[in-house]
C-alpha cells in the first residue's frame, strides 16, 4: 500500500513538472543596419543598376525590416597618392517607394544621378555615405572586374544524395592579377573562388544544387568579380548561412562586413573601428563586374 501511495506521489510530481514554464535566455543587441550594397555592373548596359537596400535588425524571431535613411549617397573616383579623389562625382539616392528601404539614383534631381557604367574601371574607388538616425555609415570598395564564362553545361554526378544536379561551370582566369570570384547560383547560393592554383588558365569546378531541378527549368550563373575583402566576407557568410537565406540577412555569427559607423570621427582613412568595436553595420557595399549565362535543365 505504502509504496502504490509512492508511486502516485512521483506520477503527480512528474506531471506537475511538465507544466512549469521554461524561460530561455535569447540573445540580445541593440537594433543595428543593415546594407545590401551589391552592386552588378553588366558593361553591355549603359547605367549601373544601383539598388541600396537598408534594413535593421529586430528581435530574435522578427525579419529585418526595410528603414529609412535622412541621406545616402555614392561618390566616385580615382584617388591619387594623397588619398584626394580626382574627377570626384556623386550621385544622390532617394527612397524608390515609400517604406521598402530601398535606395536608387534620384530622379527628380536637378542633373541625372544615374551611374554610368563608363565609370566602372579598374583603380576606380566607389564610396557609399548613410546617414541612419543621427549617425553616420561609410563604406569604401574599388571596382572589381571580372571575366566572362567559357562554358555552363549540366553533368551527371552527384555529390551526396541522389537528387542533386550538377552544372559544370569553365572560365578562363585573368593571367595579369590576382583575382577573386563569387559565383551566384541563384536561389540564395553562392560560392567563393581564388585563382591561387590555376592563374591565367582555364579553370571548371561542378556545383551540386542540393535539390533535383526539374527538366525545362531555367537557371541564371553569373560569376562576379571580387576584391579580397569582399571575398573574405562572402566566404564566411556562405559558411553561416543556409539555402533559403540571403546572403545579407544577419548571419547567425556577427560578420563584419566594409560598413562603419564614422559618427563624430574627423578621420576615416583608418576604418578598422579600433577603440570603437561595437560601432557598426551589417552587410556589404561592392561594386562588381558581372558576366551571366543561362541553362535550360535536361
């Protein structure tokens, strides 16, 4: 009899327990920008296609949501061995449409603020300056160049699983530099690529999309040109995030990318944030040159 009245006790104990509330310590940091500032230069075109998007960062669950900017703009040139541009040209950025946070040449300014591609050159030093609720972003990149695809076929392998699809991707590497590759995907996927193995040589690499496409599908590859630190950033993104997310949401690591934040500083030639760790944005600005092939899966 005793130990039936045990085991009722420890029963209403175990069921009492299941109902107690957990609390879980969810990570916590102030609202911070964010940047989607890739900007695709397709020299066939007239203009580059300036889009900047600004997002903040919300709670843990939340999406970023589009913000709005009191200024932003882009300014470009060569900057001689004093660090002063030569031939410096801006173009001022407007909110496209009321709440998306998404920035374009202005329109209704009183000369065109559209970018020429003309302008995107080798030694070329684009500039993107943000004012975002009293506070001030910077971020400076060098036109990166790129060079076009040899060949994108469908292969027959797979890498792990079955369902995969392989596309086989050739391109001949620029033999005068040092360069650097992103690979867009589409779909969210991207891949990084040096050409520290194959310089100046014609190089191919297979890519497993990790799902089967379906026959007649229609996928974009556009290889993008890089500078190193956009590299290095992309590379470290690509290893935080996954498929269905983009490459400037905020990664599941802090990843710091070319944005700062140059509130009340008198000199921005040194942008490494030193003594000023926690004042930053997320995301990315670079201007890159872009080649892109279709394929029409078997």
């Amino acid at each position: 009899m005793i130990q039936r009245i045990v085991m009722v006790l420890i029963g209403i104990i175990l069921l009492s327990s299941c109902e107690d509330v957990v609390n879980v310590e969810l990570p916590t940091d102030d609202n911070r920008l964010v940047v989607d500032g890739l900007l695709r230069v397709d020299q066939s075109q007239e203009f580059i296609d300036v889009r900047i998007t600004l997002r903040e960062t919300s709670n843990f669950y939340d999406e970023n949501q589009p913000t709005q900017a009191e200024s932003a703009l882009i300014y470009y040139g060569i900057l001689n061995e004093n660090n002063i541009f030569e031939n410096l040209a801006f173009s001022y950025l407007i909110e496209e449409e009321p709440g998306t946070g998404v920035y374009v040449p202005n329109p209704d300014f009183s000369s065109d603020q559209r970018i020429r591609n003309a302008s995107a050159q080798p030694g070329v030093t684009f500039i993107l300056e943000v004012t975002h609720k009293g506070k001030r972003y910077f971020a400076r990149t060098m036109y990166a160049p790129a060079v076009p695809l040899d060949n994108l076929e469908q292969g027959d392998d797979t890498l792990f699983e079955d369902d995969e699809t392989e596309v086989k991707v050739t391109f001949t590497d620029d033999p005068d530099i040092t360069n650097y590759y992103v690979f867009d995907f589409g779909f969210g996927e991207f891949q990084t690529v040096e050409d520290q193995f194959f310089n100046g040589q014609q190089f191919q690499f297979s890519y497993f999309y990790d799902s089967s496409l379906e026959p007649g599908q229609e996928i974009n590859v556009s290889l993008l040109g890089a500078t190193e630190d956009f590299y290095d950033y992309m590379d470290l993104v690509i290893e935080q995030t996954t498929n269905n997310n983009g490459v400037f949401q905020t990664p599941v690591a802090t990843v710091r990318g070319n944005v700062f934040d140059i509130t009340g500083l008198d000199n921005i030639d040194v942008l490494d944030n030193v003594g000023r760790p926690n004042d930053y944005a997320l995301g990315y600005f670079a201007v890159v040159q872009e080649y892109t092939q279709t394929l029409i899966i078997q």
